[in-house]
C-alpha cells in the first residue's frame, strides 16, 4: 500500500493537507549542560531551516499558550508535576532534602537501568517552562486535530516518549506523547501511536500497556547495554492491550532497504487491524545515519518515508521529535519531513538556502540529504533475523481480530449542532409512496457521518422513558 493512496474530503488529490505547526523560540535557550547529548537548539535550527525553504508559507502557525501544571496531571503524579515546579539548578545543590527528592525522580545523577550512574535529566534552568512549553505545543497539536481544523500536526519540540508518570528518564521530563494521546482519545476512539526512535517508547508503551484503544508499535535498537534495554518482540500489552503494545528490535546497521522491508508489511498491517481513527508519528532522528548516541544506518529519506507512507492512509496524524544528537543531521531530517507533511518534498532543492543557521551544515556539504556513512550490507544472518522479526510480529498482530469496542467520550455531532435526536428518526407521516431511507444511511446523513455515540446514549434514555410512562 504506497502513499498517497487514499484521498480524504479535505485532500483530494492524496497530497495536499491542512497541516499546523508549533515553534516556541524559548526551546533555543534551554540548556541541559556543557557536553549533554541533548541540545534543545536543535528545534530552532529545525525552524531556520523550515523558515527558509518558504515552508511556512504552506502552514498555520500554532501560536498558543504553555500547558498548565494542572493539565500535567493527566498522565503525571500530583508530587512529581510539584517537583518540576520548585527544582533549579541553585536548590538541587544547596538543598539536600530537595535533592533527595530530584533523585528519587530520576533528576540529577542516578543509577540507571545498567547499573551505571548518570546525570542524563539534570536540574535545569528554567525546567518547568521548558516541560510545559512542549507539552503545550503536542496539547494544542492534538486540539487541532480533535477540532478537525487540520490533517496534520507538527510539533518538533515534543516526543519525550521516556518520562514515566513519577520520573524523568532518558532526556525526557514531562511525557507530552501520552498527554497528546490522552487528548485524541477525547474525540478519537482508537489512536495508533508509531515509534522511530533509536530507542525504545518505553514511556508511552508503559502508559498504555493495558490499553485497547490505542496501540504502540516501537521500531528501535535492540541489543545489550543500548537505553533502556526493553522492547523485546516478545512484549505485546497486558491484559486488554495484549497484541496492543508492539515492538520490532533491530540490529545495529540497519539501513534503509533492511528498515522499510519491515516498517511498511508491519504498519500496513496494524492500519489494516487495529483501524485507528488518528496516528501519532514519534520521528526521533537518532536512527539517522551518524547519529552520536545510535548505530542505525537511516537516510534522511528513507527517515521521512515513513511520514510519507502514514500520510498516505489520510488519518489525523501528529508528528513529533524525539531523540536526535547529531543536530545538523536532525534539523534536516525534520525539515524535510515537514516539506513530507505538506506535500512539497519534490519541489524543495537539496542545496540548503542562507540562513542564520546555515555554518551548521558545512560538514554535509550543505545538502539537506545527508548521509556520513554508505548503507553496510548486511549479512544472510542478518537478514534472516528481520525476516524472522516480520513474521512475529505480523503474527503477533493477526491475533487482533478486529477493532476494539469503544466507549465514545465525544457528543454526537447532531447535538453538538442543536438538532433535536428525534429528528433522526424516521417521521410516521412522509409520504409512504417515496422508497423507504435505510434507517443507519438517514443517520449517517443527518449527523454528516460524526460520531453517532451521543445519538444512541439519548436515544436510549428516551426509550426508557417512554416504557416507563406506559407502565
């Protein structure tokens, strides 16, 4: 199933898309310290570029409000989202107590899941600002989309899909992937949540693992001493979410050939079963060829056929960051996904304009499609050990027979818009001449195909009513 295939109302060409895009130019300030894997700056040089190529001009700016400690509180503990509030960096050190506390949560220097220490989320400048900045900016990307505003979503500063709900964990503080999910699912029954990550969703997996209304599908490094050291084809979901937390180990080398003979069968396959009715696209860019911190051999292009394909199915779809810490390698890799969103990868040119950041890319030559290494070629074994992984966890996803039922949070769109539920049934008095209406088309029609829920909750109290009045 290529992209493009499929086109919507508001798409119907199969390209263009109604698509939104949020950039706080505060992210460029914060600091996580001298030699930290993790420079935020990223995203601003992300931006310069995106600017540059004219293609803001084929997007609605998001311009709204942090999130508020209060809305953290939807995946995050009370004590924790407390914490983010009141650390900085001159408390961490002159207050033992808070300290105490900071590394309880994992900020500061803590024992990691190797048995090595490491100050991976330090007591930052400015910490809760940062944190509510991006989750505000996934927060109002996902409003967009609930609102039916736009097709596509972008927000390059999010994708913190290691914070867990009472620590921070991998770079990450405030889990803005499952406060986004969590938001979708306020107007979205069934949410699929794509990882392509280096690493593993271990936060967003774990947030949902007992879920069947949203599935996880995490495509990331697998080996010994790699962060975090989960995601085993072998873990599927608990209890109702079993089969809905899925992952697909890789090898270090994995090119683009290697990554797509699994991503494309495999994805395809979780559309085709699980049906969502919106797609969340975690895009880290450390699965990038070069990347400082992984061993994936990804091109830039073969990075964003991934947002090309879950385009083409034309499902609400909100692209995040992620990882990432070749930074030059990450602000292409996400501007051309953002050319990806709007349709114009073909038209921008390869050489990067001038621009502010642009001594950024002189070690690309630079060219938007970057590569520091050729594609290695992978060995019979190698390759058998993918096929291998394919087959698990296609299997793995036919043990979903089909989509789940769902208990709708959404008022059907007919009162929404003041219509009375009876006006949806059929009137006794029409003219019984005329062909008979199948009652579920007359439905989908007068409610412009919405979410019928609502209808049939209040439908179900009137006809309670009414056999009580007879009795």
């Amino acid at each position: 199933m290529g992209a493009n295939s499929l086109p919507s109302p508001s798409c119907p060409d199969g390209r263009k898309r109604r698509v939104c895009y949020y950039y706080d130019p505060g992210i460029s300030n914060v600091d996580y310290g001298e030699g930290h894997s993790m420079v935020p700056r990223r995203v601003a040089m992300t931006h310069g570029l995106v600017a540059s190529y004219g293609l803001l001009n084929h997007m609605t700016r998001l311009r709204t409000r942090p999130a508020s400690p209060e809305e953290l509180l939807a995946f995050h503990d009370q004590k924790y989202v407390d914490l983010l509030g009141r650390l900085t960096p001159a408390g961490y050190i002159s207050d033992a107590d808070l300290r105490r506390t900071a590394e309880e949560h994992g900020i500061g220097p803590v024992r990691r899941w190797d048995g090595t220490y490491t100050n991976d989320n330090p007591a930052i400048e400015g910490l809760m600002g940062y944190c509510l900045s991006y989750a505000g900016g996934s927060l109002a990307a996902a409003r967009a989309l609930c609102r039916g505003d736009h097709d596509v979503a972008i927000n390059w500063s999010g994708g913190m899909h290691h914070a867990c709900r009472g620590h921070a964990n991998g770079f990450c503080y405030v889990n803005d992937i499952v406060l986004a999910i969590k938001q979708l699912l306020g107007r979205f029954p069934r949410v699929l949540y794509v990882d392509i990550d280096a690493h593993h969703g271990d936060g967003v997996e774990k947030a949902f693992v007992d879920s069947n209304q949203v599935m996880t599908l995490s495509f990331h490094q697998y080996e010994s001493q790699f962060f975090p050291g989960t995601g085993s084809i072998d873990d599927v979901g608990e209890g109702a979410g079993r089969y809905h937390a899925l992952n697909v180990p890789l090898k270090k080398g994995m090119d683009d050939q290697g990554y797509h003979e699994l991503f494309k069968p495999i994805v395809g396959k979780a559309m085709q079963v699980f049906q969502p009715d919106a797609v969340v696209l975690q895009c880290g860019a450390d699965s990038l060829s070069g990347d400082r911190l992984a061993g994936l051999e990804l091109s830039v292009g073969g990075h964003a056929e991934c947002v090309k394909y879950l385009r083409g199915f034309n499902a609400p779809l909100l692209l995040l960051g992620g990882g990432g810490y070749t930074i030059n390698h990450v602000a292409s890799c996400w501007c051309y996904e953002t050319a990806v969103a709007v349709g114009k990868e073909d038209e921008i040119a390869d050489e990067i304009p001038h621009h502010p950041y642009d001594h950024y890319y002189r070690s690309q030559g630079y060219k938007l499609q970057c590569r520091t290494e050729a594609p290695g070629s992978r060995s019979s074994g190698e390759n058998k050990d993918a096929a291998a992984i394919r087959v698990k966890a296609l299997e793995h996803l036919s043990a979903i027979n089909c989509a789940p039922s769902i208990q709708f949070h959404e008022p059907c769109a007919a009162a929404a818009q003041g219509m009375d539920v009876d006006d949806l049934c059929h009137d006794d008095d029409e003219d019984d001449d005329e062909e008979e209406e199948d009652p579920m088309e007359r439905l989908h029609r007068l409610c412009d195909n919405a979410d019928l829920a609502g209808f049939f909750v209040e439908l179900g109290r009137k006809h309670s009513l009414s056999s009580s009045a007879m009795g």
